[in-house]
C-alpha cells in the first residue's frame, strides 16, 4: 500500500514510471506489503490462468521468496521502476524507504534485486539492460 502522494508519469528509465507528488524526506517509508492491497499467489493459481491472465499477471507481480507466493500490488505501486544505480528507494518484500530526499516530480527508482534476488533470471532479462 502506497503511503505517499504520487501519480503516474512517462518515465525515462522504461515506459510509465512512478512519481512523487510531494516532497519525501529520507527514512519515509513510501509503501508496505498490506495482504488486502497487495495479493499474494500461489504457483498453482498462477498455473490455472489463461495464458493471456499469466502474461499480464506476471508482467507487473514478482515472487517473494519468505512467503513463497506472487505478489501483485493492487496500486501503482506496481509501476516503479529499476535502476541499479542513483536508486532513491531501498525496496524489500515488506516496505519501501526513501534513502535520500525526494523532491516532488522525482521518478521513484528501486533496484528490483531488493525484493526479488532472482528477478531478472525469472523474467530472462539481461540486467545491464535497464541500468
């Protein structure tokens, strides 16, 4: 669940990104798993979808490997995007923290290895891809 004003905007690092739309002083948490926003999924209810469902579905969820289920935020959450380098957001399965300040308009960047060590392996990405 998103505890900070943002909106949806173009991004520079891919597509539509994640934006603050206030000011965020370091050390705020910005967003925390809430099982009733974001739903977690096991493998065999992800096995029963469509292909088309799956597709869509494992596109924006990533595993979380404590609770050994997809989760999917129900928010925008779901569109913050990586960066491994000039993060502004340390980002773990449980919640998310400002790690310097944030200034209003600013894209919220996590590195997506914080709360999916085997993110880009599972996706068949090539990391150096989307630095």
């Amino acid at each position: 669940m998103i505890k900070v004003k943002t909106h949806l905007g173009a991004s520079k690092k891919h597509g539509i990104g994640l934006f603050a739309d206030q000011d965020i002083p370091k050390g705020t948490v910005t967003w925390v798993y809430h099982p009733k926003f974001d739903t977690a999924f096991s493998q065999e209810d992800v096995d029963a979808m469509s292909e088309a469902a799956k597709q869509q579905f494992l596109h924006y969820a990533y595993w979380d490997h404590e609770r050994q289920h997809y989760v999917l935020c129900y928010d925008d959450q779901r569109f913050i995007n990586h960066c491994s380098k000039d993060t502004n957001i340390e980002s773990t399965p449980d919640r998310d923290v400002a790690m310097r300040d944030i200034k209003k308009g600013e894209e919220l960047l996590c590195d997506y290895k914080g709360f999916e060590h085997t993110f880009f392996e599972r996706k068949g990405i090539d990391e150096t891809d989307l630095i």
